[in-house]
C-alpha cells in the first residue's frame, strides 16, 4: 500500500456513494505507464495511473497517481465542474520526495475577486481550515501569479513527519472532500449567457495555467520522454482546450 493509494481509494468510494458517476474516457497508453527513475543501485521502478469519472455536474473527476519508491510518491487529484456550473475545482497535490512532503488542497474558485462567490464557497470553509492550520501549517511564498487561482482556505503546508501525512493530512483531503460534495449537491445550473461565458473563460484560464506550470512536467518527461508527458497534460489532465476545440 502505497502512501496517497488511501486517499485515492477513498475520493472515488466517497465519490461514488453521493453522486451518480460515470467513466471519463482515459487516452490510450494513460491508464498505466511503467518507468525507472534514478541509476545504478538507486534505480527504482516507478508506475504511474490514471483515473478517470464524471457525473451530471462535473465534467471530469481524474487522478494522477505515481509510485515511485519511498522517494517518489505523488498524488494528484483535480475535479472539474460542468461548464453549466459556479462550482469551483476541487485540487489536490500530494507530493512526496526525497526532501519531504509537500500538501495542497483546496477548492479553487473561479471567480477569486468576486465577494459573494467567496462569501458562497469559501466563508462556509473557513473554519475547517482554520481548525487545520494548527497541525498543518502554511507552507511558505508560491508564486504571485498563482494566487488569484486558489481561495482565502487553500492548505498548503509541508509536514515533516510521514504520520503527519497519514492522520491530519487524510482528514483534511476528507473532509475538504465532503465539504466539496455538499457544495455540489446543492449547485444549480446556470442559464444566463453572460455568466456561461464567464465560468468557460475562468475555467480554460484555470486550465492554461495549470497545464502551463505543471510542476510534475519534469519528473514525467524524465521518466517517459516530452512527447508522452505533453500528451498527458494536455490530452488528459488539463483537456478542457481540447474539448471545447471538439465541441466548437
């Protein structure tokens, strides 16, 4: 049992036990890919899968999991709300690497300046994430231009501890989990022309940026070469360029 498969297990069983959920298609050669990092005697077999679902009100609930050793352990786990939805994403960077852990959760707002969204999305949050700050402490700058991206209860902290991870970090991701399920249960779709385009142009900003800065770009070209890791990026994991191209 790798160290974020729990997480992984539970998002989905969760997941599948409130919403109606669908499979979203995975590309072919995405679903599992097989690598080798490091050298010598420090060579370690790294796998990597893909998840995919969707239901009536999220477009694509995916998962990047890539096992790696007690070195490399990586989580990543995005939801992306119908176009037809204020919803924001739900996001999830688990990372573990030589040097420690790295944790992100938060749900990301489409509309980051706009005060009655936050007031609908991330006041109700806030004192989940207050409650979670004393065990799990910010984790320091990120960059500027990533911050109208994520919300005033975004958790970014970098416990040391491997237990940390397994105990408060699982029961944040949980319960930011449940909180997010709520929230989704209750949106109600959206009709008005000028506020579609809004959520479609804050959601393919979200999007490009995130398909731009992928911070797992190096490590997965390393591991399967730059032509694969683009593809994924862009042909799974940040899609929404493609299938608005489709659907245009």
């Amino acid at each position: 049992m790798t160290l974020y498969q729990p997480f992984l297990d539970y998002a989905i069983a969760t997941l599948q036990s409130k919403l109606d959920l669908e499979p979203y298609p995975i590309p072919d050669g995405f679903e599992r890919k097989e690598g080798v990092m490091g050298k010598g005697k420090r060579q370690e077999p790294v796998l990597t899968t893909s998840h995919g679902y969707k239901s009536s009100k999220l477009r694509q609930i995916r998962a990047a999991h890539v096992q790696g050793g007690n070195s490399l352990q990586v989580l990543n786990f995005v939801i992306f709300p119908q176009l037809n939805y204020d919803l924001p994403f739900f996001g999830a960077d688990l990372v573990t690497l030589p040097g420690g852990h790295l944790i992100a959760i938060d749900m990301q707002p489409l509309f980051s300046q706009n005060e009655s969204y936050q007031a609908k999305y991330s006041e109700p949050i806030m004192p989940m994430f207050h409650a979670y700050q004393q065990d799990l402490p910010w984790g320091g700058d990120f960059p500027e231009e990533a911050q109208q991206y994520f919300s005033p209860a975004f958790l970014w902290t970098r416990p040391s501890e491997t237990e940390v991870v397994k105990t408060k970090v699982f029961a944040a991701f949980r319960d930011y989990l449940h909180a997010y399920i709520n929230f989704v249960e209750q949106a109600v779709e959206i009709h008005d022309p000028q506020q579609l385009s809004a959520i479609q142009q804050a959601q393919k900003s979200y999007a490009d940026y995130r398909a731009e800065k992928d911070p797992a770009r190096g490590m997965l070209t390393r591991l399967y070469g730059s032509e694969w890791t683009e593809e994924y990026i862009h042909g799974f994991l940040f899609d929404l360029d493609r299938k608005l191209a489709l659907a245009g």
